[in-house]
C-alpha cells in the first residue's frame, strides 16, 4: 500500500490540469510517479522540465533513452 495517495484529479490547478493533459494524450492515463509528484506541482513542472531537458539536450542517442528506460523499469520490476 503506498504511503501517499495518487492524485488525480486536477482541481482548478493549471500546472497539473497541463501535465495531466499531456500525459493523457501521450500515454492514455496519468503515470504513477505524476500522481505522486502532483502533490507539489511546482516540483512536478521542475521535475518534467529535468527530464525534458534530457531528450532536448541531443547529447543521449534517442535509441540509449530507450534502452536506459526498459532497463531502469527491469531492475524496478515495472513492465512499463
């Protein structure tokens, strides 16, 4: 049982009604660690604002954030 509760439902915020949004249309639904980080969403824009920057920099070969990503979730157990 996890020890904060998942959010997900915006409630007039518009940093998370934008996040939650994008991830919809992406993904289909909110990912696990947006509900949890939506309980700050200042630390949550910070947060996808990091790992954006990742992808944007073009320092990382497309193809190695794949790997990195199937990997990470491997070791987590996570079949994401």
């Amino acid at each position: 049982m996890p020890r904060l509760r998942e959010i997900t439902k915006a409630e007039g915020d518009p940093i998370l009604e934008r996040v939650f949004g994008e991830e919809r249309e992406m993904f289909g639904d909110i990912l696990n660690p947006t509900k949890l980080a939506a309980h700050c969403p200042p630390i949550l824009a910070a947060l996808k604002g990091l790992y954006a920057s990742f992808y944007e920099s073009g320092r990382i070969p497309p193809a190695l954030h794949a790997l990195v990503n199937a990997r990470v979730a491997a070791i987590n157990g996570c079949p994401f």
